[in-house]
C-alpha cells in the first residue's frame, strides 16, 4: 500500500511580496508599474493596490510544487480580490489569533506575530513562507519548534517577488521532493 506524498506548504503574503510598497523615487522614478488582472475585467469597488500586482505571479505561483496558504492580514479578502486578479482558485487562509491572544513575550523576544501560527498550522509538514517582515530570531525559532522543514523567505517589500526568489523556491521545494 502506498501512501500519498503531501506537497510541502507555502504560506504566502499580500503585502510586500505581491504588492510592493515603499520603494523611493529613485528606485521607481514614475511610481510603481500597474497591470490589468488575469481573468475578466477590473474588479468595481476593489483595492486601489491591486493594480501593483501582476497577473503573472498566479502561474508562477501555481507551477510550484507546493500547496499554497494565504498567509496574510487580508485573511479571505485575499481570496475574493487577489486570487482572482492573478489567476488563482480560492486557496486555505490561516486565520490568526485576536491580538489579545498573540504571546507578549514572542514580541519582546522580537518573534513576529504570525510565526507560532504558522508553525501551529503546518503540524510538522514542510513549509516555506514568503514575508517581507522575517528575521533571523524567527528563523531560530522556526528551527526549534517546527520538526518539519521549513524554508523561511525574506522578500523585498519595494520590488516584491522578483526571480530570484521563485528560483530559490523552487529549488528548496525540488530539494524536498528528492529531486
């Protein structure tokens, strides 16, 4: 009997990964580029910032080896605006404790507040999360509290996912299916 292999997570973020944000001038000197979405018209009413994203991160995203999880405050708004902007059926989102509950000593020891969740929500399967906000202290605490692998992923917030970092993705998912 054969058992089947469950694709490692990637816990993915909104803001800073897929809209970029806090670039200076010089970097972006006539501001950030905009693009249409993926499927179907603009969406009325919708995130002004949605137009930051670019359509072509959904199949990027869909052709890694992995189960993707909206990791972000946009909680399921993510699926109602940005999945459909990019191209993405709706995806599991991680709903994150009331601030009361976040553990304050997490914050003084300067663990970001998704962390614990994340590790909580993989149950030991392998994940990689892509955050503009990770640091080193979470990554340490990653490696003592998670028995899985986890790959944790800084993006630059003023350019967003960029190609190197879906090559090291990829390449870090490859490494865990043995290929």
């Amino acid at each position: 009997m054969t058992g089947s292999v469950r694709l490692p997570l990637l816990f993915l973020d909104v803001d800073g990964p897929l809209i970029p944000f806090g670039a200076t001038p010089r970097q972006h000197p006539e501001g950030y580029p905009t693009h249409e979405p993926a499927r179907g018209p603009r969406p009325t009413g919708s995130n002004p910032l949605l137009s930051r994203i670019d359509p072509a991160h959904g199949r990027r995203l869909a052709a890694l080896p992995c189960e993707l999880v909206w990791a972000t405050t946009w909680m399921d708004d993510a699926n109602e605006c940005v999945s459909p902007w990019i191209g993405l059926s709706r995806l599991p989102v991680v709903v994150w404790p009331e601030p009361s509950a976040i553990d304050d000593q997490d914050e003084r020891e300067g663990i970001h507040w998704k962390t614990r969740s994340l590790v909580g929500w993989a149950a030991g399967r392998p994940f990689a999360w892509v955050d503009d906000e990770i640091s080193d202290i979470d990554r340490v605490w990653v490696s003592e509290h998670h028995r899985g692998r986890a790959l944790l992923h800084r993006v630059d917030p003023s350019r967003g996912l960029v190609e190197t970092d879906y090559a090291a993705l990829n390449e870090w998912m490859l490494e865990i299916h043995g290929l």
